[in-house]
C-alpha cells in the first residue's frame, strides 16, 4: 500500500500513446488560440470540421507509426 499522497508506479506508457497525446493537446490549443475559442466545441461548423481533421489525421499518424512498429518486430 502507498503513503498517503504517493502514487504507486503503473505499468509503462507506450511511447506512441504518450506521442498521441502529445499532438493532440498541441492540436487542440493551436486550434483554440487560432480561433480564439476554449474549446472546439464554442467553433463555427466549418472551424470544427478542421479540428476533427486534424485530430483525425494525427490518430491516423500514430496508427501507421504502430503497424511499422509491429511489422518490424514481426520479422
């Protein structure tokens, strides 16, 4: 058991979840300062269709990066 306000070590993060998560919070709050918003959801239609392409272009990133990774450790 854990002292009281200590946290017990977890299983490792994969890089690549710690990469997506990276991009997306820098995804997220180049869109609201480019649009002056806090939050996507406060954006135009046409704003939001932007940050949802964004956002899928980043999870569609990662996913290639992971393939490439499990295709190496395959051969």
């Amino acid at each position: 058991m854990a002292e009281r306000g200590k946290l017990e070590p977890s299983d490792p993060v994969h890089p690549l979840v710690e990469k997506r998560s990276r991009l997306t919070s820098e995804w997220f709050y180049d869109f609201c300062a480019k649009y002056g918003v806090d939050d996507p959801d406060e954006a135009t239609p046409e704003q939001t269709d932007e940050y949802d392409a964004g956002m899928d272009a980043i999870y569609a990133r990662i996913r290639e990066e992971y393939i490439a990774e499990m295709s190496q450790q395959n051969d």
